[in-house]
C-alpha cells in the first residue's frame, strides 16, 4: 500500500473523498487490515468534528483575531492618551508658570494703581492727607469761624439745623469742608453735593447720637470733611439728608 493510500483514511472518514475514490478505497479497505485499523479510529474522531458548530468555531476563532487587533488597538491608544496626558501637563505647568509671572506683575502693578495719588483723591470722606486744608483747630460757631474755601451757610426754619460749607478749588477736584448744628438724634445723615446738571453725588455719611450735635445736650457741632471729582464750579448746592432704611429721606438742610 502507498503513503497515498494511508492518506486516504482520513480523507475517506471525514468524507472528502469522491465517489470514485471512495469506491477505490473500499477495495483497498477489504485487503489492508491497517487501513481498516486506522479507519477504526479516524471514525472516532469523525464522530466528534461532526459535533462541532463549524459557525461558531469560525466565530471563535475571528472574535480571537479580533481580540488581538483590539488589544493592539487598545495598547495604542493607552500609548497615545499617555502622550496626550503628558502634553497636557506640560501645557499646564507652562500656563502655571505665566499665570504667576502675570500675578507677581499684577502684584507689583496694583501696587502702583492702589497706592495714594496725591494730584488725584477718590470721592468720599478719606483722608486726603496734605491735600486737603485742615479744619480750624478751635472748631467753627455757625456765621462764625471761616472754612477752607468759599463758605456759604444757611439754616432750615422747619428742622432747625443749621450748616456751613466751604468749597475749595484743587486740580483734582473740590474739597468740601461742612459744619452741622442743630441736628438731633439717633439718626444717620449724609451729605449730598447736587451738580449744576441735575445729578446728585453721596460725599459724606455719619451717624448722630442721642445728644445730637450742635444741641443742648451737645453743643459741639459736627465738623467733617470730605472730597470729589466734581469741579467746584459745577456745583449747585449740597444738602444735609436723613437716611432711613429706604434711601435719602428728608432734606435737614439745603446751602446755599
């Protein structure tokens, strides 16, 4: 029997052989107890392939390629989000870095913009420092001492406050130097300068005692000072006003 021969047992137990050669190998068969040994056992394993789902063995085996192409897939990306990680890490210690060089900059800027400007005071009643001409020193009698600056007073028949205001001319603005008397207590008040416009600005605020000021409880009036942008030439008149919880409620006093 040739090599061929034996060959054909196999071929013939999974029943790839055609008819022809099918038949050629019966004939053999009948003479050739190995091949029919073999051919014993090749059904065995015939018997046992013919249980196998061919589909799902295929499917098996392209979700096994498929898996291999996923995990090369899934290396790259992890090879390339880690790139992507560090590019971003290092974009962000790069803006770290200009972001505290725009703060010390800031820093050193803002305290250039905060700082005090002499030729420029903000409105309100801080201190202008050497600015402002101080107050008289042994305080002021209604009609009586002179302020700093034109001084223009009137009192309010109705509330009985009285006040005096001096307006000083500077290049930043005008300072504006008052007296109240007369006006009781507990109350708050603000002083309000009204542009020749028709618009009004808040210069001042203060709270009143019980004793009030310029009273018979306290005959001290009240003296304060306070600045604006507003040219002195601009301005109107200003007004003493009670604040309620509101806003700006009665007028106390109105100069001139």
């Amino acid at each position: 029997m040739t090599q061929d021969q034996h060959y054909d047992v196999a071929s013939y137990a999974l029943g790839i052989l055609d008819d022809r050669d099918a038949a050629r190998f019966e004939d053999h068969l009948i003479d050739c107890a190995q091949c029919a040994y073999e051919l014993e056992s090749f059904v065995e394993v015939a018997d046992v392939l013919a249980t196998v789902d061919g589909e799902a063995f295929e499917a098996a085996e392209r979700a096994e390629r498929d898996g291999a192409v996923l995990n090369k897939m899934l290396r790259e990306v992890g090879v390339e989000r880690q790139r992507a990680n560090s590019r971003r890490l290092y974009s962000l210690a790069a803006a770290v870095v200009v972001f505290a060089m725009l703060s010390i900059g800031a820093l050193f800027a803002g305290g250039q913009w905060l700082a005090p400007d002499d030729n420029a005071p903000a409105n309100g009643t801080a201190e202008a420092g050497s600015q402002l001409d101080p107050l008289p020193a042994a305080g002021v009698a209604i009609g009586g001492t002179k302020l700093p600056g034109d001084n223009y007073t009137a009192t309010d028949t109705r509330t009985g406050v009285s006040a005096v205001v001096g307006l000083l001319k500077k290049d930043w603005g005008t300072q504006v130097s008052f007296a109240v008397s007369g006006v009781t207590g507990p109350k708050e008040c603000a002083l309000y300068l009204v542009r020749r416009d028709g618009t009004s600005e808040k210069v001042a605020a203060w709270t009143v005692g019980k004793t009030g000021w310029g009273t018979a409880a306290n005959p001290t009036p009240l003296m304060l000072q306070a600045v604006t942008n507003t040219p002195t030439a601009d301005i109107a008149h200003v007004q003493v006003q009670e604040i309620t919880a509101s806003g700006a409620g009665e007028t106390l006093v109105r100069v001139p």
